[in-house]
C-alpha cells in the first residue's frame, strides 16, 4: 500500500481544496528577520554620524559628478582594451604556434596571479625602473626617447593596470567560450573552403558568444567596483573625489555613504543590463527560438523566424 | 580519355605509429557515383577527408579535376600549398558529414549563402535565389527562414547537402550521411542524394545502406585496413564478392 489512510469508499477523490501543508519555521525565520530589518532601518534613521542631510547635499556636487565620470571613463576603456586584448590573447592560446601559446600562457599567470592594486601601483613607479622609454630598432638605436613621467601620467598607469588584468581575465572567458563551439563547426567550414580567420569571425566567435556575454557583464559591473583602487595612485575617480573631500571636511561617513550610493547606481544599471543580455542568449539555445527586439537590434543580420 | 574526377595514386596516411591508409589507388570518373563500403576503422572517413585535405596526406597523390590537392610541383621538387592556396581548392569539393554540421547561429538561407557571399565573391541576391532553388531542389522550401534546432536530422542533412551545393561542387563527398537519422528519416536524405546522381553530379559516398549502393552506385569499393580489398559494378561485388573480407563484411551488414 502506498497511501496510509483507507480510501474513502463510494466517492471519487477531487484533490481540488486540499489543505495545504503548514510551514511554522517559516513564519519563525521571517518574524526574526523583520526584527532585524527593522533594528536596521532604526539605526538609519536615528544615528545622527550618518548625516544624511551631508549625504543628500553632495549626492549631486558638481565635484562628485567628476568623479564619477573620471570612474565611468576607467570603466569603459579598461574593458574596451580587456575585450579587445582578451580575445587576442585567447586566440593566441588556441593558437598553433607553441611560443605563441607559452606567452599567451604566461600573461594571463603573470596578470591573473599578481594583485591588481599591486600592478597598479607598479605602473606608477615605472619610471623607477625604466627613467626613459624609447621607440626605435631592437638592441639597435632609438628614434625618440621620452621621460617615462611624462608618458605615465596617473591615468595612463590605471589604464594600463586596469586594462592589462582585464585582458588576462577576459582571455579565460572568451577561450572557455572558443572552445565549448563544437570542432565539427570548424570542419565544416573548412570544407566550405572558408580561410581560419573568417571561420573564427563568422562562425566560431558568434557561436561562443553565449558563453562569453554573460560573464563579461559580470567583469563590467567588477571592474566599476575595481577602478575605485586607481585612488591609490592620486587619480580623481569617485573614490578618491570623496576621499579628498573628507580630507577636508572630515565628514567621512556621509562622504563615504555618496560613493556607495552612486556604485550601486553604476552596478544596478549595469546588472539590468547584464540581465537583459543573459535571457537573449539563453534564447538561442532552444528549439523555438522567436527573436525578440534586443535580438534583433544586437544581432541586426538575423531575421526573426516565421513559424508555420 | 577525358581527365578523371579523382585521381588518387598510392595515398598514405598515418596517424601516429597507426598507418591508416596503406596505398589507396582510386580514380573517379566525371559523372560517376562511387559507394565505399567497409567495416568501421578501416580508413573511409579518412580517405574522404584526405581528397578536401582536411587530412594531409604522407605519402602518394590526390588530384581534383586535375588539380593536385594540398600542394604544388615546382621543377623536380614537391611544396606543400599555403593554407589560403588549400582552402581555395576545397570550394570545389562539396562535404557532407555524419553529422551534419550545420551553423547553428544561422538560418537555413544563412547556412546556405554564407560560402559563396563570404568566400566564392557572389552577390547576396544572387546567392539567395541560388539557394532558394537548391531548397526547392532538396524539398525544404519553405524552411528557408527556420533555425537548424527547429528541423529533424533528415531535414537537416538535406539543408547540409544543399549548403555543399550552393558552392557549384565538381565533387561531392557524403560521409555517412544518414547514419546519425532515425531509420525513418533515412529515406527522404538517400532519395535525395539519388537525385542528385540522376543529375549528373560525380559523388564518392561513404555508407552502410547497401540497397543505396545498389540503385544508385555506379561502382562498389569495399575498403578494409587502409586498402581497397575489392572493386566493381554493385552487382558484382554485392551479389558475388570474390574475397572472404567482402563476404563476411556484406553478411554483417544486411
Ligand atoms: N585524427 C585522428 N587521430 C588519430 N587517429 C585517428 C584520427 N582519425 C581517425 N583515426 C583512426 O584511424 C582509423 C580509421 O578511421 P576512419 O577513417 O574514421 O575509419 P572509418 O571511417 O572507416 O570508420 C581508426 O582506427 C581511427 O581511430
Ligand atoms: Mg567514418
């Protein structure tokens, strides 16, 4: 026997109105963390260090909206280079050639097992390793010789701390993605009589793109987060921008309070974003595809499909 | 004597200490429909990836249409081809896979356009109406805007074929083209593929389905341990094989 109770005899069994199953701990463990909630939001409320009316002023000071902007910029072209560099170096450890592979390798060890804030502040001391860069012959003479200060100006040390990691994490990524892209896709464009470089564009890549949008948009709304340790080398993001604000003032709560607001601002648009992009690519993968707009408008060459 | 299709001479592959092919003489006629048939392991996908260089070959020769594949003559000594040089020569040999091998990201006219807009210079209107004839030539007309996941393997195959098509083949190569398809499905791919053969394409086909070989054939090579054991008219070989290999291979099979 399956069931323990006796089946009640001369009536057929409607499940519809059953009693539903009582769930007491859930109430407990709800009921404990509205306590909690509301201790927190009394806190908020009550404890005058927050100062909220500081907060609610400089929450839109010019000085801080050039902060952000100096984070946004860092963000923007930090990824730029991490992508674009990322898939060369990803290539490059698909690649043929063994010493090609060995450096690509070896970067992303190098930049993936160095902290990043250690490589940051690294760039700024260039010039006490090298005092003067030159272009010119290998081993041979120069064409043009810089003081390494005037080439290494804060900003170009964090977009090049910044820029350098990224790549060596965007490389994994998009190598993880390259090579989930079944090797019959390859075969069969080969026997198309289509060249390596062209099979990778139209082929390979567009295909390891669902593997590889989703975590990018995850090292974006990282990245918005890590251009905040660019204040270590005295450039004005919007860490620093608070920082020398409450230098100042000493209003270091609220000030600090300004900059969280406006991280969260960052990575929760960011995050909508990335959501967005997600459900598209996780569209491709079923049978019944239809395209949705984003789709369309990401993808401009496919058209939606007609379903008879 | 007109030049021969294939001209595959004393061809040799290993893999490794695993020699796979062990001197393979072949020559396709224009026109012609060649079956090979053979136990698996024996060197089939092999050999037919060997005549587009999918494979390079270490020892022998392979021409297309007359044109040795995979590298050049130069005086008294061999070269081996720069990859573009290759990849220019595989345009004229159309591949059919086990399987199929379709671009997933692409739609069924995707699939089909993207060699010859891509590689082969033609103009996208051009290549559309093209390909829209080869649908219809297939019986897939009017899947042309459908993904591949939303197709059965038979459907697929043939958008396969027709996408080897699109590229004008001297040639076509099938390996096991309907090995991966539901029993019920095999049909409409070989119906397809007879079509094909009535139109006059030259096709070297590697497969099990022995009643194809039979209709559609115009010679049999039965392949066994990187050498052709045997060769002849399907009638010949199928019904009287002369070798103990062919016979035990044919009982297997039917
Ligand atoms: N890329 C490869 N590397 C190593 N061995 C291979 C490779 N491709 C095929 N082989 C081996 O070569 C032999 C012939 O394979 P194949 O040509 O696929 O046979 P068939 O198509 O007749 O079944 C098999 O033993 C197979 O394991
Ligand atoms: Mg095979």
């Amino acid at each position: 026997m399956l069931h323990d109770s006796p089946p009640i005899e001369g009536t057929e069994i409607d499940v519809a109105g059953a009693r539903k199953v009582r769930h007491p701990w859930r109430w407990v463990a709800s009921v404990v963390l509205l306590v909690l909630l509301a201790q927190l939001v009394h806190m908020l409320v009550t404890n005058e260090n927050f100062e909220w009316g500081v907060v609610a002023s400089y929450l839109n000071a010019q000085i801080i909206g050039q902060g952000l902007l100096m984070t946004l910029e860092l963000t923007v072209i930090a990824m730029f280079i991490g992508i674009l560099g990322g898939v060369l170096v990803a290539i490059g450890r698909l690649s043929e050639n063994p010493l090609l592979r060995a450096v690509c390798s070896g970067y992303v060890w190098f930049f993936r097992g160095t902290p990043l804030l250690v490589q940051l502040v690294f760039w700024y001391n260039m010039s006490a390793l090298m005092p003067q860069l030159s272009i010119g012959i290998p081993f041979g003479p120069a064409f043009a010789q810089f003081e390494t200060n005037s080439v290494i100006t804060p900003m170009t040390a964090a977009i090049l701390g910044l820029g350098l990691n990224e790549i060596a994490y965007m490389a994994e990524i998009v190598r993880g993605g390259l090579i989930t892209v079944d090797g019959g896709q390859q075969e069969a464009a080969a026997a198309l009589g289509m060249g390596r470089g062209r099979t990778l564009r139209r082929i390979v890549l567009p295909q390891a793109m669902r593997f590889i949008v989703p975590p990018t948009g995850s090292q974006v709304i990282n990245m918005a987060k890590a251009t905040s340790l660019v204040s270590v080398i005295a450039l004005a993001d919007l860490l620093y921008t608070v920082q020398s604000v409450y230098n100042r003032t000493f209003q270091t709560i609220p000030l600090l309070l300004v900059a969280c607001i406006w991280y969260l601002v960052i990575t929760s648009v960011l995050y909508i974003g990335q959501s967005f992009i997600e459900r598209h690519y996780a569209k491709g993968s079923t049978r019944a595809a239809p395209q949705g707009f984003l789709a369309f408008a990401l993808l401009r060459r496919r058209k939606p499909v007609r379903s008879e | 004597m007109t030049t021969p299709m294939v001209h595959a001479s004393q061809v040799r592959k290993s893999f490794g200490p695993l020699e796979v092919l062990r001197g393979i003489d072949l020559d396709v006629a224009p026109g012609e429909v060649v079956v090979v048939l053979g136990p698996s392991g024996s060197g089939k996908s092999t050999f037919l990836r060997c005549v587009n260089h999918l494979e390079s070959i270490d020892g022998g020769s392979i021409h297309v249409a007359g044109e040795l594949i995979g590298h050049r003559v130069h005086g008294r000594t061999v070269h081996h081809l720069r990859p573009s040089r290759i990849t220019a020569q595989r345009r004229h040999i159309g591949m059919v896979f086990q399987q199929f091998n379709l671009f997933p990201h692409l739609t069924v006219l995707g699939n089909i356009i993207e060699a010859p807009v891509g590689v082969a210079g033609a103009a996208k209107a051009d290549a559309l109406r093209h390909a829209r004839e080869l649908l219809d030539r297939v019986g897939l007309a009017e899947k042309a805007d459908a993904y591949p996941k939303q197709l059965s393997g038979g459907q697929q195959q043939r958008v396969a074929i027709a996408r080897a098509l699109a590229m004008r083949p001297k040639l076509m190569l099938f390996d096991e083209p309907t090995s991966a398809l539901d029993p019920e499905l095999v049909g409409e791919v070989l119906q397809t593929m007879k079509k094909l053969a009535e139109d006059g394409l030259t096709m070297v086909v590697v497969t099990h389905e022995i009643g194809f070989a039979r209709e559609v054939a115009d010679r049999v090579v039965f392949m066994d341990g990187g050498v052709i054991v045997e060769q002849g008219p399907p009638a010949e070989v199928l019904d009287n094989p002369r070798t103990e290999r062919t016979k035990a291979f044919l009982n297997q099979v039917r």
